[in-house]
C-alpha cells in the first residue's frame, strides 16, 4: 500500500507535548466498571500491545455488524411475519458486544502497566471508536428494526447522526478546553444493550412489540437514550469563552470543527431527500456504511488536531467528490444509485483505511514504536 504523510510536522511536534487530560463522572464507570477493568488487565500477558487490545475490541463490532447483515441485512428480521434473527446470534451479539467495550476499558489500563501509553495509543483508540459508531448503531437497530413495532430508516438515519454528534462533541470540548469530558451516555448504552441482546435470545424479539414500561415500546426507550447523549453538553465551551480560557481566539476558531460534519450530514440528507429511488429504503445498511465512515474520516482529523494543539482544517478533502456523487445520484445523472452508492462506499471505506494506516506508520516511526508489538524496532 502506497502510504502518505497526512501529519504534518507541526502536529507532529505538537503530539510530542501532548499530556492526556480527561474527565470521567460517571458513577457505573467510576464505581463498577473501573474497579471490573482492573480485575481483567491483571489476567493479560504483559507482552500483548495495548493497540492490539484495541484493535481487537473494534473488531468484535465489526464482525456483529457483519453477523446482522446476514441475517438481517435490510433489518425487516424484526417484523411480525419475518424470520426472525436465529437466538444464538443474540447471545453472539451480546457476548461481542461487552468484550469490545471491556477491551476498550483495559487497553489504556494495559497500556499503563506495561508503560507503554503514548499518543499513538489515544489516537488509535478513538479513532476506532468514531468507526464503532456506525457498527453499533446498526446491530442494535436490528433487534426491533422497521416494522410495527420498529422505527422508519429515515428515523434511524436521523438517530445515527444524534449519535455521531454526540461523539464528536467530546472531542470538539476537548478542543477548546484542553480536557476530555467522557459521556456518561457510553457506558449505560454499553452495558444496557449487552444485555438486551442476551434478554432477546431468551424471550424474542416478539417481546418487544409490547410496551416496556407504561405505552412505551422498547424502540421509543431506546430513542430517548439515545438523544439523551447529547445532554452531556453542559456549556463548557462557552463557560471557557467568557472566562477567557479558551484555547482559541473567537467563537469562529472554536466551531471551526463542525463545520466539515456538518456539512457531511447536508451533503448526505440532501441525497436522502431528493433521491430518486428512495435510496435509504432501498439499501439502509449500506448507506449508514457510508455515512459512518465518512464521519469517522472527518472526526479522526479533528482529533489529530486536537491531540497536537494545532488549528483544525475547516473542510475535509472527502466532501469534495461526496458534493460530485451526490449531484450525480439526485439529479438521475447516474440510472443506477444503488451501483453509484455501493462504489462511493468502497471508496470511503478504502480512503479512511488508507489515511488510518497511513497516520498510524508515520506515528509509529515518529515515536519509533511497533504499533501492535512491544518490542522495539533496531535503532539500526
């Protein structure tokens, strides 16, 4: 694979300052969760690489998501009169689902009892988070899907990119703070679906077509938690402007990292609309694909910005041809949008893999570290 140098060597003096500040409040991972990760990191050889912990735990969200495709790819499973996701899938899915947010609790616990923490390590770590998004959301959409009893694809896409924001919004505080609020949202979310999982392999997914609790069905329970993600925002930014600690000059500099995001989900919601063969109905899966990643894309160089103590790019070079695939697809340019559609996701994929390993070498030989192993490479 032909690799390019997307950090540049400002950030990468800026990534030689770094110092990891974060900020975690939330009880069940204070008090349950934390204590739990220190338990499990005792039982890991000393010779396994934090990052292949990591990479590890992404994987397990990957293969769910892949799992539910096969069985449930256009998420019609769910419905009354449908076949429905054999059982053990859940108990799959429940398992997978705790060991990636476990792997993802004790990597930076490995990383700290090997003293082998470095920036790299973060990096890597959040950046398959904003990936894991897409994956998660997808998995979890196939446990009531879009019949009755479910929500519409245009109501998941929508929540999707509640959940996106909600994401992104811890690394753009961290941006203008300095410091990395966690969300409280995470860890309940985890441990929650976990266990929905394992409770719909036992009872069905028929029992969630009756309401959870009072006229709630499972599905509107889940919305809210959802949405309740974006209420971890408790104004710091702004509190930090008029206090004058913010890291950047004007409310311009501060906001600059919404504004690729942004634009990303007009670009997207335009083609949602105007498309002429209702594209989202037609291949929801493959378009959450593409839009998840593509925010992953654009959410990994704010947070290479972030961690360097450098100022964001306003535009993300990956809107440029999505504007061209959209006009193509809602203009009936292209006939066939579900071809133009599958081809732009492959690109989107392979760009994001290629600048994922391309910023992982290039930190790898900046910090001369092994990105999976924790030798050293020969000073030679």
């Amino acid at each position: 694979m032909a690799l390019y140098e997307y950090v540049t060597q400002e950030q990468l003096a800026g990534f030689d300052k770094y110092k990891y500040s974060a900020v975690d409040s939330n009880p069940l991972s204070v008090y349950v969760m934390h204590p739990f990760w220190n338990f499990v990191v005792k039982f890991l050889p000393t010779w396994l690489a934090p990052n292949l912990i990591t990479f590890t735990g992404f994987m397990f969200l990957v293969f769910n998501f892949l799992m539910l495709a096969f069985y449930d790819f256009d998420f019609t499973a769910s419905a009354a009169g449908h076949e429905h996701v054999p059982s053990w899938v859940w108990v799959a899915a429940g398992i997978f689902n705790f060991l990636a947010y476990t792997l993802d609790g004790v990597d930076g616990k490995q990383a700290r009892r090997t003293n082998s923490s470095t920036p790299l390590g973060e990096l890597f770590d959040h950046g398959l988070d904003s990936w894991a998004c897409i994956f998660f959301v997808a998995t979890v959409y196939s446990i009531f899907g879009r019949g009755e009893s479910g929500v519409g694809v245009a109501t998941l896409y929508y929540i999707l990119w509640v959940v996106l924001f909600s994401f992104i919004l811890s690394h753009w505080e961290k941006y203008n703070t300095g410091i990395l609020f966690l969300p409280w949202g995470y860890d309940i979310s985890q441990v929650t679906i976990s266990l929905v999982y394992l409770v719909t392999a036992v009872v069905g997914v028929e029992t969630w077509y009756q309401p959870v609790l009072f006229h709630l069905l499972y599905r509107d329970l889940f919305t809210f938690m959802i949405i309740g993600e974006l209420f971890h925002f408790r104004f710091i930014v702004l509190e930090a402007y008029r206090s004058n600690t913010l890291k950047h000059s004007s409310l311009y500099e501060a906001f600059l990292p919404f504004l690729s995001p942004v634009l990303l989900f007009i670009l997207s919601t335009i083609w949602v609309v105007y498309s002429p063969s209702n594209i989202l109905e037609l291949q929801p899966r493959i378009f959450y694909l593409m839009v998840g990643t593509a925010f992953a894309n654009v959410t990994c160089k704010l947070i290479v910005c972030q961690m360097s103590n450098t100022r964001c790019q306003a535009l993300s070079w990956l809107l440029l041809p999505m504007l061209a695939v959209v006009l193509l697809a809602v203009t009936g340019v292209v006939a066939n949008e579900t071809l133009l559609l599958y081809l732009w996701t492959a690109a989107v994929i392979l760009a994001h893999i290629h600048y994922g390993v391309s910023v992982v070498r290039q930190l790898s030989n900046h910090f001369n570290i092994f990105a999976f192993s924790l030798k050293k490479p020969n000073s030679d």
